[in-house]
C-alpha cells in the first residue's frame, strides 16, 4: 500500500487513486488540446487518460493542516513541493 505523510504527521493513502484529497494540474493548454481530440472522436478512454496524465502534476490536499503538496518535476516524481495556507 502507497502512502505519503504530510509534516503535520498526517497519513495519505494512495492506494485507490481516488481519494478526496489526491489532486491534478493540469495546464489551460493542454485540456483544450484534450478537448480538440474529443470533439473529433479521435480518442478513446485510454487515451485520454494518458493525454490528462500526460504533463500534469500530483496535488495531495492535507485534510488535517490544509497544507498542499505538489509533485516535482512530474506526475510521478517522489519529490514534494509543500505549501502552508498563509493566515
């Protein structure tokens, strides 16, 4: 099982990839060139999968500090960049 522990001491687990707090971003450019594809029926499921992973970043949203960690450089890099919500 995945996880990953944010320095409040909370736990992600990671194992399902759909948990609430298991995030994307994705650029503005590359979903209207997702959205150019789906528009001509020129992708399948799959396919668009791998366009959304394709360049995007792993957000983790603590639920416990709100803390936001952001993949570096990529999708699956195991390196966080981690922000605290200002007050």
């Amino acid at each position: 099982m995945s996880k990953y522990v944010c320095k409040c001491g909370y736990i992600f687990i990671l194992s399902t990839g759909n948990e609430d707090y298991d995030c994307r971003i994705i650029k503005n450019s590359k979903i209207e060139e997702i959205g150019g594809f789906l528009n001509n029926g020129n992708m399948n499921e799959e396919e668009f999968y791998n366009k959304i992973d394709s360049g995007a970043l792993t957000v983790y949203i603590c639920p416990e500090c709100e803390r936001v960690h952001i993949s570096n450089p990529d999708l699956y890099s195991r390196f966080f960049s981690v922000y605290k919500k200002e007050d």
